[in-house]
C-alpha cells in the first residue's frame, strides 16, 4: 500500500499566479525528483481559492531520505518567499489501508473526507465506513472509487482517518447513517468523531515518477 502527503495552501489572490508557478516549476518537481515519490497532482477547491497538492509515495520513508531532507534545509529563495506568506490549511501525512471500486487518478474531481474516531470506536466506525458510507458515495453518479488511508500526522486536529473519493461531479451525497431506518442509527448517534469535507477540482494532469527512475 502507498502512502500519501495532502497539503492544502492558501495564497493571496493577487499573486495566486504566482504560486502555481512556484508549484509548476519547483515544489512539485523538486519532491518528484525524490526517490519515493511516485505520483503528484494539484487541485483547486471548488469552495475557496485553496489549493491542494496531493502527492503519492511508495512509503513514508521518502521523506526521511537525503534528498529530502535536502530540500527542508536547503529552500530556494523563491520557497522561502512562499513559506513566508502561505497560509497553510490543512496537511496530512499518511498509509494507505484499503481501497473500494476502481479510484480514477485521472478524476476531475476529488472529495476529502477527514474523521477524527475516538479509539473505542475505531472498529464501529471501521465497519460503517465500509458497510454504509462507500456503498452511499458508490451510487451517486461519476464516482468511480475510493482509497481510505491510516493518518500519521494531522493539521489541524487530531484526525485519523482519510478517505479520498474520486469522481467526475462536484457534489457528493450527504452523509447518513442516523436516519430511521437505517441499521447503523444507534451506531452512529454512539460514536464519538468529528468528520470535515471538501471538494476539489484537478487543475492539472497528474505528474508519475518515470519508469526506471531512482
């Protein structure tokens, strides 16, 4: 399974332009060039002028390697502009622990959705995951998948879980499991977690690390 680093960034609209530059031309070729990552990708938020780059890695042992390391320690003038007056949203880090459907990597949309689980619910939230959440977001149209990954670090919160869900729409269906009828009512209405979500649109195609490459 692959692991993921998920950062969403806020730049001021009147040098927006310039930040996709600054993502075009350094941060994401500079991580590409890294031996572990394998995939990255940016986005925009269909809510706000966010941008969320996403990018994939065969483990988290990319971001402990000289190379990176490297790039931590040794920014540009123009990353440290950036470091300087981008407003960082949201960043997780995390392993990827299952997968549902077929998730499309060339999707035109992505829907996030972050859970903070209590740790005595995390075998209940597990399986209403599983049982009703992904079999809901299966039967809205131009979904195609989901990849749902174990969160190693969180900002901001405490949260736990990631699900990614991959699809051509950008609206998703409202989460349930509280309504009558539903088997999971008096599950849910127990659990204790907290759950944000967001939509985002691919602003780009998504870039892979080079067959054969270190």
């Amino acid at each position: 399974m692959s692991a993921i680093l998920f950062v969403k960034l806020r730049p001021a609209p009147d040098w927006e332009a310039r930040f996709k530059t600054w993502c075009e031309t350094e941060h994401i070729p500079d991580r590409m060039a890294v031996p572990g990552f394998l995939g990255a990708q940016r986005y925009h938020s269909v809510d706000d002028y966010g941008c969320l780059v996403l990018y994939e890695m065969a483990d988290l042992d990319a971001l402990r390697t000289p190379e990176f390391e490297r790039l931590m320690v040794e920014p540009s003038d123009e990353t440290k502009w950036m470091i300087r007056h981008l407003t960082t949203v949201s960043r997780f880090l995390g392993t990827e622990i299952g997968q549902m459907g077929e998730p499309d990597p060339a999707a035109k949309y992505l829907h996030c959705e972050a859970y903070d689980v209590a740790e005595g619910d995390s075998d209940v939230f597990a399986e209403w995951l599983s049982e009703e959440r992904l079999p809901q977001m299966a039967d809205s149209a131009g979904w195609s998948g989901a990849r749902q990954y174990r969160l190693k670090a969180s900002d901001p919160g405490r949260h736990t879980r990631l699900v990614i869900h991959y699809a051509t729409g950008p609206k998703a269906p409202v989460m349930s499991g509280s309504g009558e009828g539903s088997p999971w009512r008096g599950s849910v209405l127990q659990m204790s977690f907290s759950r944000f979500g967001e939509a985002f649109r691919a602003e780009r195609s998504r870039r892979r690390r080079m067959r054969g490459a270190s």
